[in-house]
C-alpha cells in the first residue's frame, strides 16, 4: 500500500507512486486533508514562528505515520492486523533521515506492530507549514528558565509527573495532545491546580492536536480505533517545544512500567490495549534515531520501573495531590459519555486503562467514585455488554494467567514484548507480580471475581 504525502504544495508524484493514496498536509483546498494546529502553538505560546528544520521534518514524518495510522483499517489486511505501508515523504534534511532510514522503519514496526517503508523526497526550505502571522513574535522568555519538556495528557500518570517536577523544583513545559477537544478543559483544569499549590515554579501548559480526512484515492475508509501512533506524534511534538528551549532539554513521559511493558493481555491480544512508546526497547530505538539525526533530547520515562500504585503513594503527602486526582482522566475512550448525554470527559470504570487506574487507588480513593460504570460487581460482570465487559474479562484472564504462572514462565512473556537486558527483565518481574497483586485487591470487592479469575480469595 502506498501513500504519497504533500506538504504546503501538491506536488508532482513520482512515477512509482502514481496510483498511490494521498495525504495533504496544509495544502489549501485539498481533499485527504491533514491538519495540526501546531504552529499556531509554537507561534501563541513560544514566541517562534518555526522549528529547527530537522524538527520540522520530524513534525511531519510524526504527522505522516499517524494520518496513515488513524485512517488505513487493519480490517482491511489479510490477518486484521498487519498492514503494510510506503510513506513517500518531503523533508528538509534528506540527507540525514535517509542515514536512519532502516532504523525508523524498524522503530515504527515495533511500535505499531506493522510494516513501514519510507522514502524521502527533498523539499525546499521555503515549502514549510502555511504562516498566517505577519508580525515576528518575540521569544517567550520564560523558555530561559525551563529545564525540561513533560507530556501532559490530563491522565493520572502525567499529573504524577507533574508533581514529581513540581517537588523537584523544575521548571517545565507541559505538552497536552487534545485529539479529543474536551480534554483540553481537563489539562486546564489540573494545570490551574499546580499553578495554586507551586506559585514559584514556572509552568507553561502547550496545547495542540492532530487530524486526518480520508486520504485521497480511496473509497471512504472507516477509522482506525488502534491508533498506537498517536503517542509517537505526542513525543515527537514535545521534542520539537525541547529544541527551542535549547540543546540537551530533556523530553519526559511519565508512564507506570505495567503499561509501558505492555504485556498483552491474552494470547489473542498482542498489547493492542496500550502504547509501546514508553517500553524501553522503544525508547532506545527512538533517542539513537535521535542523536544520529543531530537532535540532542534524551526522551526519558522516569517511572519506567514503577507500578502505577507506587508512583500515586509517592504524593500522596504533596500539597493538593489527593484534592485533585479524582479530576484526572485515564480513560481510553474518555467522551463517550455523550451518547448518554453527558457533556464532560469522565474515566467510563471498564476500559484497560481505567481499570489499572483503579487497582493504583484502592485505599486512596473510594472504588465506585469517578466512573461512569461500577465494573467491581458480579452483577455488572454478568449484565454487561460484550463491548463493555471485554477488557474486565481479558483482565481475569491475565491475573489468572500470572498467578499460576512461575516466574520463568513470566520472564519468558516480558522478554518476548521487545529487547530487554537481564537487569530490565527482573525488575519488571518485580513491578508486574505487584501491579498483579494490586489488582487482586481491587477485586477482593466481591470474592466471586476473585473466584472467577481464578484466585483464592484467603490469598488476598
């Protein structure tokens, strides 16, 4: 399958991609349209009126794969995953992406569990976003006294990142992805309460989003709900906010291990449920691409070895953490609550995520508080739609899984999601048999889940 990716211009295709579909990104008046209002940001927030032109190239290779990402079904393929895609793109610094061309390639596949080839097609410099500001903005000053760029999606994990930099004195730039609109209020929102509780420390909270048309040349496609993509657009957004705050800005995402392990769920689930961008197999891949582009930020998970329950104990003394976090959002699927006519994103109490959310509060939080739905009940297990109850059921599956499993068997399934070394394996044995026992908790509840998934309810 390939895709041919204008920028600015419509170019004209090369012969090999003559049939190829289209993706057009700021192109006035085209159809298979992508759009970003990053540069509204970079402009409002920062003070700039462009990146760095081996970010800018990052920017739209980021911005490619999660078009292609979104809008190309894995339905479509022959095993209802796999797809297998030719992205020629225009960038800046051929040059260098074709140095890390292979590297790139195999980053993307892991991550998204596809097969992804690239070709880079040389732009001009001039052939860049659209600007419409005509007066050069001056710097934001501030920029002078960040040290470090964090990812802020409103969820439970990003605000204890936020408080790990807050305690620690940093002065940070937040980075919010609003693919859903409403979820900027929420950022808003917690961001308003860091202001109150760390009045010192400097705080710029940067908003932007991504989406994308049907690409040009095909018949109406249904949307992709896999999406793995999405945070590698994330990332690489926030490190195009680290370039302009200078050489050596470090790039956090701050992400429980359980999630960033992303061990699959059952044999029928290969980690679909989650990202892979915070697995540290991804995170050497990505900052080697990096250095050898010449982009000097190190993109950094510092709770890479921490349950989710571990890193919400560590603020719960912090002034204002358990006044707030209720108000985070975690949720896969945060503003399906409008079919039911609420106006707000809520955590819905069923999805994979909120589900971990919930095991990481037992005893901070009350359990049937902030969800839409009380998953923690015999009577919701057996009422439950399928698509309501598949992740709750996928989830007793696991926990029975791990808990007759020895932990051979257990460092074998951690190996398998990706390359680890020795040290990286144990540890995660560690914080994985926790996040397990921590779940096992949330459903000593009602002792007939724990029957169902297996577990002995004395053993709680």
């Amino acid at each position: 399958m390939k895709i041919w990716i204008n920028k600015c211009i419509a170019e004209e295709r090369a012969a090999s991609f003559v049939d190829a579909m289209t993706f057009n990104i700021g192109v006035p008046g085209q159809r298979g349209r992508v759009a970003s209002n990053i540069r509204d940001g970079w402009y409002r927030v920062l003070g700039i009126q462009a990146v760095t032109p081996i970010c800018e190239d990052l920017y739209i290779i980021a911005l490619s794969v999660f078009a292609t990402d979104k809008r190309i079904p894995r339905s479509k393929t022959p095993d209802n995953w796999t797809r297998e895609v030719h992205l020629n793109v225009p960038v800046i610094m051929a040059d260098q992406w074709n140095f890390v061309k292979e590297e790139l390639e195999r980053m993307l596949s892991y991550l998204s569990g596809d097969l992804w080839h690239f070709t880079f097609r040389s732009c001009e410099i001039e052939n860049r976003f659209k600007d419409n500001h005509v007066h050069t903005p001056a710097r934001n000053t501030l920029l002078n006294r960040i040290d470090g760029v964090s990812l802020f999606s409103g969820g439970l994990d990003s605000f204890c990142g936020a408080y790990d930099f807050m305690m620690k004195g940093k002065n940070t730039v937040f980075v919010g992805f609003k693919e859903y609109g409403k979820l900027e209020s929420v950022q808003r929102t917690l961001m308003d309460s860091l202001n109150c509780c760390f009045p010192d420390i400097v705080k710029l909270l940067f908003t932007f989003t991504a989406r994308a048309c049907c690409p040009l040349g095909t018949e109406n496609l249904p949307t992709e709900n896999t999406s793995r993509s999405r945070s590698f657009l994330f990332i690489c957004a926030a490190i195009c906010i680290a370039e302009v705050v200078g050489d050596d800005t470090p790039v956090y995402i701050p992400e429980n291990g359980f999630i960033g392990l992303n061990l699959p769920l059952t044999m029928g689930r290969s980690g679909s449920c989650s990202t892979r961008t915070t697995h540290p197999h991804f995170l050497k891949m990505l900052n080697g691409i990096l250095e050898k582009v010449g982009i000097r930020h190190e993109v950094i998970n510092p709770f890479a070895f921490q349950t989710k329950r571990e890193m919400v104990h560590q603020f719960i003394a912090a002034p204002g953490f358990l006044e707030n976090i209720h108000k985070t959002i975690s949720c896969s699927h945060p503003c399906n609550g409008r079919w039911q006519g609420k106006t707000e994103p809520e955590n819905c109490g069923y999805c994979y995520p909120c589900l971990i959310r919930q095991s990481s509060l037992v005893g901070v939080l009350p359990p049937d508080e902030h969800y839409s739905y009380d998953v923690l009940s015999l009577d919701y297990f057996m009422n439950a739609t399928n698509a309501k109850r598949s992740d709750f059921v996928d989830l007793l599956s696991s926990i029975n899984s791990a808990y007759l499993s020895a932990d051979e068997d257990l460092m074998k399934r951690i190996k398998a999601t990706g390359r680890l070394t020795q040290e990286e394996t144990h540890t995660f044995l560690r914080l994985y048999k926790e996040t397990i026992a921590d779940l096992i908790r949330m459903l000593s509840v009602d002792p007939e889940l724990l029957r169902i998934a297996g577990v002995p309810y004395a053993t709680n």
